[in-house]
C-alpha cells in the first residue's frame, strides 16, 4: 500500500465460492440432510431482507475483539444487529461482559457495549463521535458472597442489623476496579479488592459503603485524579474503554517481528514459540470465577502448579546460566538489583530463589532481545 505498509491480498467472491465448491467433496453427513460444503459462507454477508451479497467491514482489536458493520452511501457505520440488519449481534463482548450495565444494572442488555464499539469504529474512520454518557461512572461488576472468606469481611457490615436487612451468602455485590497506582497508602495491590452491597443505581455507586474484600476495612473512593492518600480511585468506564480500545495483541508480531504494542497496525504475524522451560500444572483451577471478575489480581493464585526441581535445573542450565555468564556482571546487577555475592553464587553453578529467578530470565531476555 502507499507508504510501504503490509496489505492483505483479498479474494474475490467468485473465488470464495470456488473454494467452498471443492469442500463439497468432503462433506462427511448425508447430503439430503446436510448439503452444500462443509466451508460455509456466513448469512452476515448476505442482506436478510434481500438476499443479496453486501459489502461487511471489520474493526478487530485482537482475536476475540472485533465488530462487524456495514456502511451506507455516506461512509457512516451500522453495527450488524439482530433484527434490524442482520440475524445475530456482531459485536464482541470479550474483555467488557463482566462490567455491569452502566444505565440499567439489573437489566442484561448489552446496548452500552454496541455504543463503545460504534464510537471506536467512528474514532477510527475519522468520522465525529460524542462522549458516551456513562464514561464518568466507576467501572463495577456484579459478584456474589460466594465463600466464607467474603462473608467474613462483610461482618463489620451486617453488625446490628436484623437477618432480613444483613448481606446473607449468595447474595450479590458490586465489585470495583482500581486504577494503577490508585490504592491506599499501605494497601498490598495483589491483596486488595473493594466489595459494596449491591446497588442499582448507578449514580449512587460511588456512595458505598466500600470494604476491602480482604481485611474488612471501609475504605472512602472516588474516580477524580485528585484525592487522598487513603482514598482508593476507581476506574470509570471511559477508562476500560480507552485500555479496551488500544489492547495489544500478545500473540501477534507486528512489522520486522517486534511484539505487538499497544499502537500496532496492520497486517499482524504470529509469533515465533520456543520452549524454554516445562511447567507442570493441574487441569483444575482455583478460584476460576474470582479470577475473570478481577477479583484474583496475582495470577499465580489461580493455577495449581507442580514444580519438578531436576526439570527446571536442566533448563535453567541449559537456557539461562550460559546468558548470564555471557553478559558482564555489573550489567547483570543494574537489571535486577541483586547484590554482587548472589550473582556469583549463581554464575558458580547456585540455583537461585524463585523471585531471584524471575528477574535474572528477565534480564537475560532483554539483553538478547537488545543484541
């Protein structure tokens, strides 16, 4: 394309059908009941009213972020939506369904979403947008008292009320996203999760009362930039949106292979895979449903792990220490912080503490990736 971009080379419909045509060979089900290739074209790309081939367009962030419209002689985008243009909602709810509708909480209509996917499509055709009317509102999601660890944190809560008027198991709550750098002073980020009884009405969501799901403390929030140093800021919508919008997609390269950033575009490349280490891990999940709620924020906590202590030497001797050796020590030093004693006991053949280990492999890969 003009300014040496990558393009996609697309084929034409005449072409489409002809692929799909030679699929019809191998259809595996009886062909009274189920005829036609096994390659099917999509109703989306057919008008339903008409039956007629139409023109779709696609705004994709990454994988399971995308949206589908269509455009009318003006160039102004039209999301495809059931019953009014197409037979099924296509927009992607990923990354935003576990948000709570910002203008009817109780309901499970997902309009608010197809009102961010329009605006980020008009941001990106350069057409005018309006800021939505939600953005301002703290992003919160529903949860439930779901194990006895919550219920405890809420016993300063239920204190001197009757069993009708308490939070009983079971019931639901609001869940609150803090922003980077935005807990109290003293509050351990990975151990930190403000909870408030449910509420309905949004513009009294700020109100609370807020409880730290962890210790039970009432903590004061706002979503301004100023505040306290004991007062928690909350993201608003406008703020996942905007991280929503310019999500990078990690297993996709971009131009001369460098990883995807949060700025790439254009045609995406996947990415190169070696193993470097074997982690044994259990099928299962702890805590699976607090973790896609965000209320799990260390992902170690969520995965059972099984280490093997002759594995993860071999690797570490065969992947890492040869690195390490190669790079000069104070090098080594300035990357991690770890003192001059440590990093000989490692270069004499020591088998470092997990945390130490994590940050000599950071260092090891920055110093290759800068080669």
């Amino acid at each position: 394309m003009k300014g040496g971009r990558e393009a996609i080379r697309a084929l034409s419909w005449d072409q489409v059908r002809e692929i799909a045509d030679l699929f019809a060979r191998l259809n595996p089900y009886d062909s009274e009941a189920v005829r036609g290739s096994i390659l099917k074209i999509e109703d989306d790309n057919f008008d339903p009213r008409t039956g007629k081939q139409r023109q779709l367009w696609c705004y994709a962030i990454s994988a399971k972020r995308y949206a589908l419209f269509v455009r009318d002689r003006n160039g102004e985008p039209t999301l495809l939506r059931k019953g009014v243009n197409n037979g099924e909602d296509r927009w992607s709810e990923h990354g935003l369904g576990h948000l709570l509708n910002p203008t009817d909480p109780k309901s499970d209509d997902r309009e608010w979403i197809a009102q961010a996917w329009l605006r980020i499509i008009r941001k990106a055709l350069g057409l005018r947008t309006r800021p939505l009317p939600f953005e301002n509102l703290p992003a919160v999601g529903r949860t439930s008292v779901s194990s006895p660890w919550i219920m405890r944190s809420l016993q300063g809560l239920n204190r001197d009320k009757g069993y009708p008027e308490s939070i009983k198991p079971f019931n639901f709550l609001l869940s609150a996203h803090v922003r980077p750098f935005g807990h109290p002073i003293g509050a351990d980020p990975q151990r930190f999760h403000l909870i408030a009884p449910f509420e309905s009405n949004s513009s009294k969501w700020l109100r609370g009362p807020w409880i730290d799901a962890y210790t039970g403390k009432r903590h004061r929030v706002t979503t301004s930039q100023l505040r306290g140093p004991n007062i928690a800021a909350l993201m608003i919508y406008g703020d996942v949106l905007r991280e929503y919008e310019h999500h990078e997609e990690f297993k996709c390269a971009g131009l001369n292979s460098e990883p995807c950033a949060r700025q790439t575009q254009g045609l995406l490349a996947r990415r190169h895979v070696r193993i470097s280490t074997v982690h044994l891990i259990g099928k299962e999940s702890n805590l699976l449903e607090e973790a896609e709620e965000g209320r799990v924020h260390d992902p170690r906590s969520a995965y059972t792990e099984y280490p093997d202590a002759r594995r993860e030497r071999e690797a570490w001797l065969r992947d890492i220490a040869p690195k390490l050796k190669a790079m000069p020590l104070k090098e080594v030093q300035n990357r991690t912080g770890l003192s001059l004693a440590a990093l000989k006991a490692v270069r004499a053949g020591r088998m470092p503490h997990p945390r130490n280990r994590e940050l000599l492999i950071r260092a090891a890969s920055e110093s290759c990736r800068n080669i």
